[in-house]
C-alpha cells in the first residue's frame, strides 16, 4: 500500500458515475426503477448537478480507498492474486454481505418494492465488483507474475 496508483483511484472513483449513466438509463432498467418507486420525469425536482456529481465522486473516493485497503488485507495477498477477477470478488463480497443488506432493511422499512431493491442490489455488484477489480489489477501489476519470455 505505499504506492498507490491514484489514476486507479481515479478510475475507481468515477466507476459509479458511468456505471449508472448508463444502468439507470431509461432505456435500460430507468423505467422499471422509476416505476417502483412512483415518480415520472413531470414530478421529478431536479437535483442540483454539480453539487450532486462531486459528492458521488468524493463518496465514490472513500468507497474506493476501502475497496483498495480490503484487497490488500489478508495474509500472503500479493503474487498470484494480484488480478482483476481477484479485486472484482472482493467487490462482488462486499456488494453481497454489507451492500445487500443495507438496501434491504432500508428498502422494507422504506416501503419499496422488491424489483427497486434488486436492481440497486444489482448496480451495486456490478459497481463494486468492477471498482475492485480496477484497483486490483492496476495497484499490483508490478506483482503479478509474467509468462515465460517476458
């Protein structure tokens, strides 16, 4: 951990972002959560932009240095599970055991609909899953071992 890729952190920090451009598009499953939750694009307030994208950025940072920190907890993490696929199970882990959860709960107590939960529940796996693989694979490339003749 003492030389952080801060371009990976960067990448990381702005995966949310592109990720729900595109997740929460109408034309992919933008209908279907706006629907669960009874607005339309007439009774939606519009948020303020700029405030609203660099708290995400500055929120996605944090969630990023901890994705960062928690690929490189264990014992005997450096080698072989210096990979992408490695990173993106640790996201995926912490989208199902500590994401899941929280929107859940909040989701019951919320009164939302099971299909509004599944597909945040599902934003979050992919997001994380490849946040983790970013810092993963980008902070340790220096470790993984080459093939022969490299």
């Amino acid at each position: 951990m003492d030389d952080i890729n801060w371009f990976s952190m960067a990448l990381a920090s702005i995966t949310p972002l592109c990720i729900g451009f595109l997740y929460y598009h109408k034309n992919l499953f933008g209908k279907v959560w706006t629907s669960t939750i009874d607005i339309s694009d007439k009774t939606v307030k519009k948020p303020n932009r700029i405030v609203t994208v660099i708290v995400a950025i500055v929120l996605s940072f944090i969630l990023s240095f901890f994705l960062l920190n928690f690929n490189n907890s264990g014992f005997n993490q450096e080698g072989d599970f210096d990979t992408f696929a490695h990173g993106a199970w640790h996201g995926t882990f912490i989208a199902i055991t500590t994401v899941t959860p929280v929107i859940v709960v909040n989701g019951l107590f919320g009164q939302r609909h099971w299909k509004h939960m599944g597909i945040n529940i599902l934003y979050w796996i992919i997001t994380l899953a490849l946040m983790g693989g970013i810092l993963d694979a980008m902070n340790h490339w220096n470790n993984v071992p080459l093939p022969e003749g490299f």
